[in-house]
C-alpha cells in the first residue's frame, strides 16, 4: 500500500534556527513528490520535485528528493514566526497524491 | 483567478441531516479532488474527477456519500444521512491534470454534525 511519513511530527525552535523536515514514501509509479505549507486554512504549494538530487529553492525554503533511497527533505532557514505551519508532503502516483500527516513547525519569537 | 471556491465554508448540522458541499475549480484545470481532513486520519482523497468524470471513487468511506460533477466549473459532495463522525474539513482542490501539475486548493468547509 502507498505510504508517506513524515519527521518529525512535530518541532518548536526559536526565530533565526535553521530546520530540516523529513519526507519517506513508497509509492507504486511514483512520478513527483510536492510540499505544501498549510497554515489554519487551505494548503499552498511550495515545491514539486521530480528529479533525484536537484535542489530547489525559493527563498529561505529549499528541497530535495532522493529518489534511490525513497525520502525528499525540506530546509528552512533563518526561520520566522510566520513560517509557524504544518507542512505536508505528498507523493503521486499515476494520478492522485497521498498525503504525509505533516510536520508541526513552531517558531518562536 | 479567483482561485478554487467552496461553499459553505462553514456548516453545522445535526445527525440525520443532509449536507451538500459545493466546489468551483480554477478555469482551465480539468482535474477535481475531494478531500477530507480530521486530526487523526490528515488529509484523506475522497473521489477524483477527470475532465467530469469520476476516476477513483475509493476513498468514499461509504454510500452515505456522493459525488457529482455536472460540468467543468461544479462539482458537489452530499452527505446522506450525516453522521458525527463526519465532522471534519472538506477540501476541494484542482489542477490541469492529475498528478503531474500541482493541486490549488481551496478554502475548505468546516463541517461538524451534532
């Protein structure tokens, strides 16, 4: 059965720490792994990754997946309150995504 | 773009009742997602819809529930009859196909049946 899990489930850090949000998955006919940022409302779209060992990045966020050993990290940096979120990923298969149960990020000020 | 729209965005019923949950998706995008979402199962897919049409109603955890998309800007999830254990925030999300491009979605609907 398909299957993300994400680590850790939870993590409390201060402004201006740096983190690193995990993301395992097994996936039949896997083709891309996505993050989202889900604050109290709807998730948004961070990144899509489909090749292994390409980084992306958008500001103080980057990603990257690892497609032989099967996990996609998420780096933040200098991290502010207002990145305070869940974080999900999610890997799709030939047409759906299946969610992780996300990382609850809190950042203190 | 006004990005994917639901209504209500809040509903509070009691048990017995019916729920209907509505969806717009983002123009142009032919693929519909709805999702549901509690603390203890995250976010699960309830029926993916493909140019209208209903692709995988798997996830639907029983008869109770329904899913409609009568033309490529609506789509609707009933609920008959509701349950308490329905209560939890439905999601609808769409994209320009599938798994390949990313899912928006929208505000969601908080339901909670009493």
């Amino acid at each position: 059965e398909d299957k993300v899990v994400q680590s850790p489930l939870s993590l409390v850090v201060h402004e201006g720490d740096t983190v690193t949000l995990n993301c395992s998955y097994e996936v039949t006919n896997f083709r891309s792994l996505l993050w989202y940022k889900q604050e109290k409302k709807a998730p948004t779209f961070l990144f899509m990754l489909t090749s292994s060992g390409i980084e992306k990045k958008s500001g103080r966020l980057s990603s990257i997946l690892d497609k032989k050993e099967l996990f996609s990290i998420l780096n933040i940096t200098a991290t502010q309150t207002g990145d305070s979120a869940v974080y999900l990923c999610a890997d799709s298969g030939t047409y759906k995504y299946i969610f992780g149960t996300g990382t609850r990020l809190k950042v203190l000020a | 773009d006004a990005g994917v729209i639901q209504s209500p965005r809040h509903e509070v019923t009691e048990m017995g009742q019916e729920v209907t949950l509505r969806c717009k998706p983002i123009s142009g995008h032919n693929s519909l997602f709805w999702y549901r979402q509690t603390m203890m199962r995250g976010l699960e897919l309830l029926i993916y819809f493909n140019n209208n049409v209903p692709i995988d109603d798997s996830g639907m955890p029983e008869d109770r529930f329904s899913a409609k998309m009568p033309n490529a800007s609506f789509s609707t999830l009933k609920i008959q009859p509701s349950e308490p254990r329905d209560s939890a925030v439905y999601f609808c999300a769409s994209s320009f196909g599938g798994s390949r491009y990313e899912q928006y979605f929208g505000p969601g609907t908080r339901l909670t049946v009493t």
